[in-house]
C-alpha cells in the first residue's frame, strides 16, 4: 500500500524529507518524486518535516463518516496516548466527544496491550529464543524485514495491540466497523496488511481526528466526562511510554536469564540490530520502538507546541488512574485463549542489492567524485555519503547531478569561463564606487598597464557619472552608447544595481571597430556607387553608338537588295 503520495506543484525539492528519511526511500529524477514503497518503513517522518506540506498521507476519514451515516455499529479502539494528545481536564472527556461524532462504543487499544503482554511473558517464561525482540511498532518490524532479516528468528510472533484489541473486538461485535484512532501513521499500512485484513476496517491519527473535532466544532474541556466502554490496566495504558513491559510495579513477570533493554528512535534500533547482527547480544530482550521518545512523539500527534516532557507528564497522570489486571478483571473478563494472535514475519528483497562496487564507481564519477578527497559526504542531497548516494543513482532513484558541491563548482565554473572569456568589459563596484572585481577584457580596455585595481575608484579609469546616477536613482541604463576620449573608444553600456548584494555591475562591449568597420562600409558603398553610375553612362552612350551603326548598314543593305531585285527581274523579260 502506497500511503504517502506527493504534491508536485508544491515541493520545492529542498530534500528535507529525504534527509529525514532513515531508510532514503524517497526517489528524486527529473520531475519524478516518489516514495518507494519497497524500501520504506512508513515511519511518516518525512511528512513531518516537509515545510512545503507537499507530502499527504491516505486518510480514512470519509470512509469512517460514511459508516456511522450507514448507521453501522462503529466502535473505536483508541491509544491511550490520547492522554497526552488532547489537553482535557478529565481524560473521559475524549469518549463523550468520540460519541458526538456518532461512535457507538470506545475503548482503549490499551486492552489489546495487556493482552499482548500477557502473550509475550509465555515467551519469555519459555527461554527458549538466544534474543527476544517485541513487535508491538510496526515501522520496527518493517525495519527488520527489509534491513535486518536476520535478527526475524528473534521477533515474537505476536499480533501488535491494535491488531489484538480488534480481533477481540471483532469476536465480541461481528458486524461492527472498527476504527483505530492513534499517533501512529505505520498503523494505517499494517491494518492493511494480507494477516490482518478484515481486522480493524479503519485508521485514523489524532492529528486528523483533531480537525475533525474542529470542524464539527468540539471543545473537549466543555464536555461531560463519560467512561470508557471497557476497563483498561495500568500495563496496558503505559505502552506508548515505552518499558512498561518491563516494570515491575506493573507486575510483568521476569525470566532472569534475558536482560531487558529499551530501545527508541530510529538510530538506536538500527545501533542495536547492527550489534545483533554482528553476534554481540546474547539473551537480551530488547523493547523497540521507531520513534523517539516512544509513541507519545508519533508522526500523527497533533502539532500544538506541547514539548515532549508535558505529553510524558500527562500520561503519567494518566496511568497513575487506571488499575492492575487483578482490579481490573473484577470488572472486565478478559478472555482470549479463542484468538489467534501469531503473526509470522518475512525477509523482503530489496533492489539494493543489484548494485556492485563498479557500478558504485561509475556513478562516483558521474557526480564528478574522481578521488576519495571529492566524497565531501555534505549530506546536501539528501543521503549521509556521497557512496550512499551513488548507490542511488545506480537504483535508479537519484540524478547524478543532484549534487550541490558538483552543481556549484559546475556553476562556478561555468560563470568563470563566461567572466573570463567574454570580449565584453565586466566590472564589478561597491556602494562607494570602488572596483571589487574586473575581467580581462576590461583590464585591457581601460588597464593596459595591469596596474593593480581593486579598492581603487572607478574614476581613475573612466567618467563615474553613469554609476553615480544608478547607485542614486536604483535605475539601470541599458544600452546606451558611450565614447571614452582618453581612450579613443566607444562602447555599448549597460549599468545594473544589484540591490540584495548592494553591488553595481558594469558590462561595457567595446563597438569602436564595429563603428569604423560602419564608415568604411558607407565609404565602399558610395565608390560602388559611382563606379557603377559610370559604367552605365558608358553602356548607354556604347548602345547608342552600336544602334546607329546598325541602322546605317541597314539602310545600304536594303538600298543593293531593291537595286539587285530590279536587275533580276529585268533580266526574265528578255526570254
């Protein structure tokens, strides 16, 4: 499932997301942006951080309208991170406010937690796994199946909480329409997933239930508190914190011969399965969690200001109010031995393999890194190193030439060239009139000596009056024609004041031979001119003369031919 799709027109491809991203699962070619599904954990950090807003995640929310309109029972499973997601005076205050929107029945995904705790302790009593990783996370588990398949043997096939909750929910109500509210974004992929289909029909994050509140105008503290549907535990209530597995005033039982560890945000769970892969962690069982500081700083909380120690506190206060399993299962029956509750999980292949070190190299030196020293590893593009980012590029998800040090110094290069090489005269001044910087065309016009020139007044080398009038007037002239008499040359100028750098650019094309190459043009044309004015007097007075001849001989030809013509025909009367 593709749950993250971007808006074109509004990214601006300043790579926060991807630098964000701790799997690099963003693709950049050309006008292609694109999630790569394959390689994604669907952490939803990325959305997080892009400030363009140009990344939008699937929502359920219509589908969820439409099935409390089909007056469907509708119930909610919601996380008990709700505690710290909504400022509220009394916590209950979020059931009378689900109920308004037309919810039939809420409970707290938390009963799915004390469920799934329950089912991790017999693994745990067992001992029979060198290392125990719980599942609860789903960005954890595709972080494991996509990069880690190793350590999968070491995953504890169990359902995560939401999955749990539903299937209890889904035995109790058949026909209800499930919904999950919570602050994971992963939740919405795994509900979707081929093992859990038909589980919960629904997700929704806070932060999108909290538009729903304002758009259907609830104010949750000017609400009646109304309990849950169902009595949650104490053990349960404290997942989002993170270790309440492991706590003993939570009364989880111990097998002493693992070592317990939590593990939270994405580099200490990849620091934890590098050492796991590389053998050295023996019977440890390790509590892990993608976000950091556990599911209370989710991707879906709603972005209100509140710091992280004030959402911790809030859900201390929280589970300081619920009660054990013992005290709760006098009021719930907590019953779920008929539930199938394993969860298998697999390797997936990712393309990341088809890379070889030659291919590695070759895209190295189409990013212009042709020794070690030009892998700067700037992180500009996006990827840690400059490796990392050639193996992309041989992916098939990166331009070569997405790479800021390689487009500066191409840039530079490029405007070096053209400052250097153009026949035109470029000098560049401060607001004072002092030269900062010239061309060579420009020190052989007006500098011939080479003197040095910089900090020295534009004045000493010709009329400041232009630049005086465009540093005052913050008017650019442009191409105006200027001859300089201490010089003997003419030039085409232009003048710009560049504002934000507070600098004024001079370019001056020297036409002084293109004007004397004009006059002798004009001076060819008017000798051209006359010649062939005289040529064509003497063509005339030569046809004259021709015509006259011609018609003299003509006149003498037909005199003979009229004299012969007579003598002819006398001659025929004598016979």
């Amino acid at each position: 499932m593709s749950f993250i799709d971007f808006d074109k027109e509004k990214c601006d491809e300043c790579y926060k997301c991807l630098r964000t991203c701790p799997t690099k699962a963003i693709a950049f070619l050309g006008d292609r942006r694109e999630i790569i599904n394959e390689l994604c954990i669907k952490c939803g950090k990325c959305q997080v951080v892009c400030p363009q807003g140009a990344l939008k995640i699937a929502q359920d929310i219509d589908k969820v309208k439409l099935a409390i309109q089909s007056k469907r029972r509708v119930i909610v499973t919601i996380a008990p991170s709700f505690a710290s997601a909504f400022k509220m005076d009394e916590p209950s205050q979020i059931v009378t406010a689900l109920k308004y929107l037309g919810f039939t029945h809420v409970e707290e995904t938390a009963i799915g937690a004390e469920v799934v705790s329950q089912t991790y302790e017999t693994f745990i009593e067992d001992g029979n796994m060198k290392n125990l990783i719980t599942t609860s996370c789903p960005s954890a588990n595709y972080l494991v199946e996509q990069y880690y398949p190793e350590s999968i043997p070491y995953l504890l096939p169990v359902v995560s909480p939401m999955i749990a909750h539903g299937k209890l929910l889904k035995s109790r109500f058949e026909e209800a329409y499930v919904v999950f509210i919570g602050p994971c974004m992963a939740k919405k992929v795994e509900a979707e997933g081929f093992q859990n289909r038909g589980v919960i029909d629904a997700v929704i994050t806070f932060e999108e239930l909290r538009d729903w509140f304002a758009e259907e105008k609830v104010t949750l503290t000017h609400l009646t508190p109304t309990p849950f549907d169902h009595v949650s535990t104490k053990r349960g209530c404290a997942y989002p914190l993170g270790g309440s597995l492991f706590k003993s005033d939570f009364r989880t039982r111990i097998n002493h011969q693992y070592k317990y560890v939590r593990v939270d945000g994405i580099e200490e769970c990849k620091d934890i399965l590098d050492a796991m892969r590389k053998g050295a962690l023996d019977h440890y069982c390790i509590e892990i969690n993608i976000c950091s500081g556990s599911c209370i700083n989710g991707p879906g909380m709603p972005d209100d200001g509140t710091c992280h120690f004030e959402r911790e506190m809030r859900l201390h206060q929280y589970v300081d109010t619920k009660k054990t399993l013992k005290e709760a299962k006098k009021k719930n029956h907590f019953e779920f031995d008929h539930l199938d509750l394993s969860k298998t999980f697999e390797a997936k292949n990712l393309c990341y393999d088809i890379a070889t070190e030659a291919d590695i190299q070759n895209a190295l030196v189409r990013m212009g890194k042709y020794t070690k020293e030009d892998q700067l590893n700037c992180g500009a593009c996006g990827y840690d190193t400059c490796r990392e980012k050639a193996r992309a590029v041989v992916m098939g998800i990166s331009d070569a030439q997405m790479c800021m040090p390689y487009l500066r110094q191409k840039a530079e290069s490029m405007q070096s060239v053209i400052f250097d090489s153009t026949p035109n005269g470029i000098v560049i001044l401060d607001r004072d009139l002092l030269i900062r910087d010239i061309n060579p065309a420009f020190d052989q016009a007006f500098n011939p000596e080479g003197s040095p020139v910089k900090d020295f007044p534009i004045a000493a080398f010709l009329e400041d009056d232009l630049f005086l009038q465009v540093r005052d007037t913050k008017k650019n002239i442009l191409g105006q024609r200027i001859h300089f008499p201490s010089i003997k040359k003419t030039f085409i100028v232009n003048i710009v004041m560049l504002e934000k750098e507070d600098l004024i650019l001079g370019i001056l094309a020297d036409i002084t031979q293109a004007e004397k190459n004009q006059v002798e043009l004009m001076r060819v044309k008017r000798e051209t001119i006359m010649t062939c004015q005289g040529v064509i007097e003497n063509q005339m007075r030569v046809a004259q003369e021709i015509a006259s001849l011609l018609g003299e001989t003509t006149a003498d030809t037909k005199i003979n031919l009229n004299r012969l013509k007579d003598i002819v025909l006398s001659d025929e009367g004598d016979f």
